[in-house]
C-alpha cells in the first residue's frame, strides 16, 4: 500500500514536501554535504534480509537478544538473537506498523489509522488493541512496569498503564505551546523506567512529563521537524530530524544542542551505543559518530547514499547496531 505523508517544514505550516515513500517523516532531500576527509574509514552496512522493491521496514527495537521490526502491510519481523537473524510472524492487520516497542514481558506496535497490536509473550499472538483515536500513529515506546506512551498526527499523544491494553488520551494543550494552537505532527516517544515521558516532533518540539501525562513541560522548539529521538539512562541524549538537523543532550533530556550541520538530508533514526558510537539513519545519507556527536563521517557503502533506512536500534553493549529501511531491508552497522 502506498501512503502520502505532507510534512510541514520549516517557517509557515502550509505543506512543503510530499513524498510517496512511507508513512512518516520520508521527506525529499538533497545530496549529502561532504564533511572533510577523516582518514577513517566508514563502518560497512551489511544486509541481513531484504524483500521487494514495494515493501519497507519503518521501526525496529530490542529487549535484551529479542527483536521485533515492523513495517508496510502490516509486516512483523521476529529475531532471538540480537538481530543477527529474522522472520516473519503472523500479522492480525495489513495496515502499515511504523512504530514498535517491547519489555521482557509484553510488546506494542502502532501505525497507520491508529492500530495498535499488542502481545504478552514471546509465543503468544498478536491483539488489535483500542488506541481510542484513528490518526496516524507513529512512535510508540514501553517501560519496564508496563507504562507505554504513543504519538502520532495531528498532536496525538495517548498513555497506557497496562501493557497497551487500555489508552487514555494525555496530549499538552497546545494552544500554550505552539502558535495559533495548532496540534503538530509527532513522529517519537520515549518514557523511562520511572514513567518519564518524551516526545518530539514538528516545530522542533521535545517536551516531558513526569505527571504521566497531567502536565508537560516545554524543552525545546525550533524550525526543523524532528522524527527520531534516544533518551539515554546514562544522560547521553539524540533527536535527530529535518535538514539535517541535530540535537543533543548531556543531562536526559533536559536542555538540548543543536549540532553543527554536517548534512541537509533528512535524518529518519537515531542510536547512540554505549561506547560513543551514535549512528543516525536518513534520506540518501547516513551519518556515524565515535565520539559522542563531536564529529561524523558519512556511510558511504551499499545503498545509504542512493536510498533509505528509518528506524535503528541495539540489542545491548557489544551487540551490532540495526538499521531498517527500504525494500523490507534489516541491516546491521558495524562492529
């Protein structure tokens, strides 16, 4: 199925680009910008199982060597083994699933007309759950203790305290946040183990909440879109969005940087391992960092400068770093 997304960008809210790739955050972009020769050379980008030229991964996650990735017509990838191999699972919708998350003991994913599956176990199947909204959703993440928090268009930001079984609708009154009250697009979510929730999107906005959802706080706002977002325990912190934008935070979250531009693509995805490696996924670009963001090199190897990969994760320290992307392809970066 194909889906068109209108991105608002920068300066006036009207519709700027429309691209027929995905549901979520696949805006146009250009070339990537060189950044200098750095005599190191690029980790390579291996595939590790790719599908048709009409099919596509949008979101990957792992807890502890479990994986799951999920994408268009309704696609669910399963790995046990930190990513290193998948298959498929059967699927209740054929709708696209641009967001997933999981805990040890439950996993949701979430997408297009406010879906959202749910699971208990590893074996079991997946449910249609009740989101309570049909706007598009696209980001969903889940603790620990079963708190879980999903985002999507048109300001959508909804809550579960029970594993994603039940939904209750928690978004900022935006009329204080964002001009002429307008209820903007919000592509990432993150909530920690204590229920500190995150969310980022257009207009450059990260906001939080530490009331559940009751009150939000105003972190960040700027031009560009932002798609992708890492909330790191350990303080170290990402977004990454619209021309190249991004941001980064040394204190989890509570103030941002905007990094110096070292690309005007579009960045799609965003991690940040515990050894300094942050990787940053994009339109016809892919960008990794050795220290923490200080500096970057471009991947210029496979398909990263002609195509797309979106979503990216680790499954823990020493584990490779997995992208997802075009053509239902799952990757991994590394070492």
């Amino acid at each position: 199925m194909t889906m068109r997304t209108v991105l608002r960008g920068r300066g006036p809210r009207s519709p700027r680009i429309r691209l027929l790739v995905a549901a979520f955050a696949l805006a146009g972009a250009g070339a990537a910008e060189a950044i200098g020769g750095s005599g190191i050379t690029p980790p390579a980008v291996t595939v590790l199982l790719s599908g048709s030229a009409h099919e596509a991964q949008f979101a990957v996650a792992f807890a502890g060597q479990r994986g799951l990735a999920v994408g268009s017509g309704g696609s669910i990838m399963v790995s046990g083994d930190a990513g290193g191999s998948w298959r498929r699972e059967e699927s209740p919708t054929m709708l696209a699933l641009l967001g997933v998350d999981l805990s040890d003991t439950a996993a949701i994913a979430v997408g297009q007309e406010g879906v959202i599956l749910t699971k208990r176990s590893a074996g079991a199947k997946w449910n249609v759950g009740r989101s309570g909204t049909d706007n598009r959703l696209f980001s969903v993440a889940l603790n620990a203790r079963g708190d879980a928090l999903a985002v999507g268009a048109f300001g959508t930001v909804i809550a579960s305290h029970d594993r994603g079984e039940t939904w209750n609708r928690v978004a900022p009154d935006w009329k204080n946040m964002v001009a002429d009250g307008i209820e903007p697009h919000l592509y990432a979510a993150s909530i920690d183990s204590a229920g500190v929730m995150f969310i980022a999107g257009e207009f450059g906005l990260i906001l939080r909440s530490a009331t559940g959802g009751a009150s939000w706080q105003l972190l960040h706002k700027g031009d560009a879109s932002l798609f992708a977002m890492q909330i790191r325990d350990d303080g170290a912190s990402y977004a990454v969005g619209q021309s190249g934008t991004i941001l980064r935070s040394l204190d989890r979250g509570s103030t941002w940087t905007v990094l110096p531009p070292v690309s005007n693509a579009n960045l799609l995805g965003v991690c940040a391992a515990s050894d300094d490696r942050v990787v940053v996924t994009g339109m016809r670009d892919m960008l990794v960092s050795r220290d923490g963001g200080d500096g970057w090199e471009h991947v210029a190897t496979n398909d990263t400068t002609t195509s797309w990969y979106a979503g990216a994760a680790q499954a823990g320290p020493h584990a490779p770093i997995v992208i997802v992307g075009h053509s239902g392809q799952i990757a991994r970066v590394g070492p």
